[in-house]
C-alpha cells in the first residue's frame, strides 16, 4: 500500500449508488416486453372498439338481411379475425340452405305437376320448411355460433352443437326424399327420372345435391367447432356460470 493512499477510502466508484436496483436480467426484459406487448394489444382493441361504436353511431345498428334490417350482423367487424374465414363458410353454407329450400319447393311444385299422388303433401310441407327451416336455422344455430366465437362464452357453443345436431339429422331426412314428406331427395329424383319427367327429375336431382352440401358443409365444421370449443375449455358449468352471471337477455342481445 503506498503511503499516499486513503485507507478509508471505498474502492467503489462514487457514482455508483449502492441503493439502486441490480441491473435487469434477461428474464425481465422478456417481461416488460410481454407487459408493453399486452399494452399496445389493448390499446388496438379500444381502437377498434371505438371506431365501431362510431361506425354503429352513423349507420345505425341493424343492418341484415338488407330489405328488412332486424340484427347487426358484420363478420369483419364483430368476428375476430383469426375465425372469420370459418364464421364466412358457415354463413355461405346458411345462404346454401336458403337456396336450397328454394328449390326443394320449386321441383315439389314440378313433382305435383308430374302427377304425383303425394304431390300436394309434399308442395304444402316444402313451404312450411322454406319459411319455418330458413329463421330457426338461422337463429338456433348459425347465429349462436356467430355469437360465440364473437363473446367466446361456453352457452353459445352448446346452443349450437344441440340446435345444428338437428339440423344435420333433418338433412339426411331431406337427402333420402320420402314421398309426401315435403323433400325432393333421392327417391322422389329417381321416381321421376324413372316415370320420364325431366324437369321434375332433374330440379329434384339439383336440390338433392344441395342438401348434400350443406350437410356435409356443416358436419364438416361441427367437427372442427368442437375441436376449438374443448381447446378453449368451454365445460357445461361454465356455461351455466355465465348464464347465471349474465342472465338470459344477454345470450339475446350484441355487446
């Protein structure tokens, strides 16, 4: 030790505080990240919200179906986008059905035409399924899973896999094609491909396919549907939790 050195003295530097906190790891700079992250993540979706509730503010509320707005409904608005390709494919799958109970009635109409014994049957029941088929579809299944993959709530999805359940039994019903059930199926097609009444047949044959499609459209992502509602741990308690949270109006309701 030279004779001109301080004993005392610290062999720490003078600016350094021993008050503050030790230099940040990497771990907490990965956290802060994820913190920033979550940050800007939350401000993006109160923009979004905000410029929705100013889009709702100046074009109104309802906007579908468009000759008559009863609902809002804008799957690149409300829908998150990471879904909306599969919310899509389910509203053309609906608009599919709409299509085709347009023209099950159509060829039960040509069917009755032909000469079919069970003809005025079958033109009464298609009628009733063209109105009846075409709003409790759309509202007992397609529009809970709208809703659902909007709010992500577990009652949602349970209306849907129960409601469209149905649906797709009645769209084998309606493949088969019974005479006098309302359906232009496959045994009604092949009865008036059989007795030579073309248009019958082939009007039959077409909406025979349709049915098809939509049904095989729908068991197609139900399957998919439920894979995402198990992943995201949906359970029947949590869905009776949110109704009881919630209550029944708002399983009626947007928000």
């Amino acid at each position: 030790m030279s004779y001109n050195e301080n004993p005392f003295a610290s062999s720490h530097s003078l600016d350094a505080n021993p008050f503050d906190d030790p230099v940040s790891s990497q771990p907490d700079h990965a956290r802060l990240e994820s913190i920033r992250q979550r940050e800007a993540d939350l401000e993006r979706r109160e923009r979004e919200l905000n410029a929705r509730a100013e889009h709702l503010k100046h074009h109104g509320k309802n906007n579908w179906p468009f000759f008559f707005p009863l609902i809002y409904h804008d799957i690149s608005e409300e829908i998150p986008e990471a879904s909306r390709p599969l919310i899509t494919r389910l509203y053309q799958l609906w608009l599919v059905l709409l299509a085709t109970l347009i023209l099950n009635l159509i060829a039960c109409i040509f069917i009755l035409i032909a000469g079919s014994s069970d003809g005025g049957r079958d033109v009464g029941a298609a009628i009733g399924y063209l109105f009846i088929i075409t709003i409790t579809s759309f509202l007992l299944w397609y529009r809970p899973i709208y809703n659902g993959y909007m709010k992500e709530q577990a009652l949602y999805y349970y209306l849907y896999f129960f409601f469209c359940g149905f649906h797709l039994l009645f769209s084998v019903y309606m493949i088969i094609g019974v005479p006098s059930t309302g359906s232009a199926g496959l045994i009604q097609t092949i009865q008036m491909f059989a007795n030579h009444h073309w248009v019958a047949a082939i009007l039959g044959l077409v909406a025979t396919v349709g049915w098809t499609l939509q049904g095989l459209g729908n068991a197609f992502y139900y399957r998919q549907i439920y894979a995402h509602h198990t992943a995201a741990g949906h359970t029947m308690e949590k869905a009776k939790t949110e109704l009881a949270s919630h209550g029944a109006k708002a399983y009626f309701t947007r928000g």
